[in-house]
C-alpha cells in the first residue's frame, strides 16, 4: 500500500468538501459559526473518507473494467488493505461525532451503516442505490444543521432536497457510463434494466426538479440569491440536455453530464454560501 494509493481510494478532495457542506449547513441553520463545527467538519471528512475507500473494495471486479486505474486494480493498494482502512476511517469518525449531540450521533451511524450497505449491495440494486448515495450526500447538509439542533435540521431541509434531486440525476447517469462493466458484474441498475434512453429520461426528470427546487430560497435569501442559482441552474440543464439523444455509454461519456453536474454542485455550495452570509 502506498501513500498516494491511500490518498486516491479516500479521495480526500471530495471528502473535505462534504466536510465543508456540514460546516455550510450549521452556517445555512445558525447564521454564525463556533468552533465545535471543527468536529462535524472532522466527523463528515473520516466517514466520507470511509465510505469512499470501502465503496472501491467492493467495485475492485467492475473497476477491473471500467476504470483499471483506481487503486485496487492498478495495484497501489491490495483489497483487504482497504477493507481495514476503511473501517480505521469510520470508527474515527464515530468517536469524533460523540463530542457533538444526539441528534449528530444518529445520523453519522446511520450514514456509516448505509455507506457500508451502499457499497456491498445497494449499489447493484436498482434504483435504490442511487436513491441512497443521493441521500448521503443531501444529509451532509441536514448533519451540519442538525448540530444546531431540530430547529437547524428544519431551516436546512430545502437545501438538502435540491441536493437530493441533484445527485439522483447524476447517479443516473453515471450508471448510464458504466453499462458494459455493470452487466459483466451482474449489477441490476436502471440503464441495465430499462437500458441508457430510460435513464437519461429520468435523470432529466430529476435534474428539472433540483433546478424547480432551488428558486424557492429566494423567499428568505433574496434576488441575490436568485442571480446566483441562476447560474448553477444554468449548468444543470446544459447538463441534463446534453445527453438525451443519448443511446449508449460511449455518448453519455462523450457528453461530459456528470462532470458538468458535479460541477454545478460546487458551484451551488459557493451561492448557498454567499446567500447565507450577505442575508
């Protein structure tokens, strides 16, 4: 095992920005900061981490097909390495979050649960893997509220379902990417099943709903907010649209949609923040 493998199977750019999500989230529900956000921040970066490295330990057959060069196929780190890795990162991450409340506690166990149940089955379910991982990563938002207590979790629910509706639309379409290596592993996910065309279909149908979601902060944030969700808005449709005449994985690829989606979620993450910040 070697240090760059260790840090490419956590993947601790995402892993700190999910960190930083929470830290946005106690912002979004408090509107201000104090220093026990080091530990959801802390807490979200060790369980992501986890949830990452256990997710390729059990992709280490797919990934033999559709991305060789991950960690585990291109022989940087061996399999049982990452199994006990990744249980180093949660069991970290758990006893951080029992510094904070109950209410923190409860989901970053069940988020823990789910990402390990996420990896080893759900993931070749159909649709409820992507239902899953969508809810992980809206619930980084309902963590970091959730330190403010059930007033917080409340005031952070909106953010989290344009999440939510952002994310099913882009695991739509990455399972859309990965037909070929899905089917040899015998994964029953929805472009498998229902084949690319239905995917992308309902990928769309998701994607219109995160951007119908977004406008309704206005009524607290503010026309800034607006300009600002415009723009993130704008990237989600381009990205929604660009593979719909799609029939095959080499097209969706070609397309880029999953990039673009990801990077429209990082750019929400900046106008969540802004919009919280100024208003």
């Amino acid at each position: 095992m070697t240090l760059p493998g260790i840090l490419r199977i956590m993947r601790p750019v995402n892993a700190v920005v999910a960190g930083f999500a929470a830290i946005l989230g106690y912002f979004i529900a408090s509107g201000t900061l104090v220093p026990g956000v080091l530990l959801i921040w802390a807490t979200v970066v060790l369980v992501t981490a986890g949830g990452n490295t256990i997710n390729d330990y059990f992709d280490a057959g797919i990934d033999r097909i559709n991305r060789p060069d991950r960690p585990i196929p291109s022989g940087e780190v061996r399999e049982r390495e990452a199994w006990n890795l990744s249980f180093i990162l949660f069991a970290g991450g758990i006893l951080i979050v029992a510094f904070t409340n109950l209410l923190c506690i409860a989901i970053a166990l069940f988020n823990s649960l789910l990402l390990f149940s996420y990896a080893a089955r759900l993931k070749r379910s159909c649709f409820s893997g992507n239902l899953a991982v969508s809810y992980l990563s809206a619930s980084i938002f309902l963590f970091g509220g959730a330190y403010f207590g059930w007033e917080g979790l409340v005031r952070v629910l909106p953010i989290a379902l344009i999440t939510f509706f952002a994310m099913v639309s882009r695991e739509l379409l990455k399972d859309a990417e990965d037909v070929e290596g899905d089917l040899t592993a015998g994964a029953d996910t929805v472009p498998v099943r229902y084949g690319v065309r239905v995917a992308v279909l309902i990928s769309f149908v998701f994607a219109i709903g995160a951007v119908a979601g977004s406008i309704y902060p206005v009524l607290w944030w503010g026309i800034w907010y607006l300009v600002g969700i415009l723009l993130v808005d704008a990237i989600i449709i381009i990205a929604a649209v660009r593979p719909l005449p799609c029939r095959n994985p080499q097209c969706i690829r070609k397309s880029l949609a999953t990039s673009l989606l990801k990077t429209g979620m990082f750019v929400s993450l900046i106008v969540f923040f802004l919009a919280a910040l100024l208003t």
